[in-house]
C-alpha cells in the first residue's frame, strides 16, 4: 500500500503532523476496525477456552446448553 504522505515540519525541521489523503485514511479506519474485531473475537475464544478448562477441573453439576438457553 502506497500512501501519499505529507509532512508538516515545525521552524525547527522537527516532524509535528503527518496529512495523508481522506480516502487513504477511511481504509486505514477500515483496516483498523477490523483488527479490533479479530482482537476482540481471539480475546473471547481465550476466555471461553480457559472457562471450559475450569469446568473439565470443577466436580459437581455443569450447566448443558440447553439448560442455558433455557435460562435466556
């Protein structure tokens, strides 16, 4: 992906902004997006794995699936 970027330099030459062009930006938004929702579907497969690990350890009753649709 190449990017037409400008960049906005104080009286020092010191980099202070990056300007790249709307539409480049909304598919960086989108991209961005998206690796929120992959981040956050691999973080609730790590909690539901680590969840069925405690329930395979816990003695007693264990809720079946229908049980908590049931409950819904």
């Amino acid at each position: 992906m190449k990017v037409a970027l400008q960049y906005v330099n104080d009286i020092h030459g010191k980099v202070q902004a990056v300007q790249l062009p709307l539409n480049e930006w909304r598919k960086l938004l989108d991209k961005l997006k998206k690796y929120e929702q992959a981040l956050k579907l691999r973080s609730d497969l790590k909690e539901a794995y680590e969840q069925v690990a405690t329930l395979k350890q816990t003695k007693g009753h264990k809720q079946t699936l229908d049980e908590f649709l049931n409950e819904l």
